[in-house]
C-alpha cells in the first residue's frame, strides 16, 4: 500500500525535495495514486499531530473540514506547494469550529 503506515510522509519528503515539485512528473505519478478521501491512517495522524496544540473537539472538527472541502490529492497539492497552506488552514478552520 502506498500510503499505508509512514509510507505517505516518506513520499512527500521525497516530493518536497524536488525542485520543480508543482510541475514534477514524480508528484503527478504520486497523486494519481491517492485516494480520493482522507484515508483512516490518515485521519488519525492528522488527529494524533492536532491534539499535541489543542482540544479533542477542535481537532476533531479540522480533520473534519479537511475531509469534507478537499480530495487526499488536493490537499497533498496545496500543501506541497505553499509551506504555510497548512498552518493557515489551521488557524481558519480552530475559528470556525470555535463558533
């Protein structure tokens, strides 16, 4: 399995370190191999890395906006793509499930 356990986290080391990572056949070739939706293994890494900064309910509603506004590969995209995709996404989502 491609994304199965660290697999996923390795591939996108290898991504990042790619020069030209937006356009890179390598990164295509990668994507088109995801799922189309935020895998268990997934979810929980996201949930696991989320409650080391905040509550269980807060994380759990980003890991459910994640899932529920992107694909596996648009997020991947984005977040390969501007180093601080994630942290912003973060920062609007905690506001968001704070209402």
């Amino acid at each position: 399995k491609l994304i199965a356990g660290d697999n996923w986290r390795k591939l996108l080391e290898i991504l990042r370190r790619e020069n030209e990572q937006k356009d890179s056949l390598l990164m295509e070739m990668f994507l088109s191999c995801m799922p189309e939706k935020f895998t268990p293994e997934l979810k929980k890494y996201l949930m696991d890395s989320c409650l080391l900064a905040a509550s269980k309910k807060d994380c759990s509603c980003l890991v459910r906006e994640l899932d529920q506004k992107f694909t596996l590969a648009e997020w991947l995209r984005l977040a390969l793509s501007d180093s601080t995709f994630l942290q912003q996404y973060i920062d609007k989502a905690a506001s968001l499930c704070q209402e």
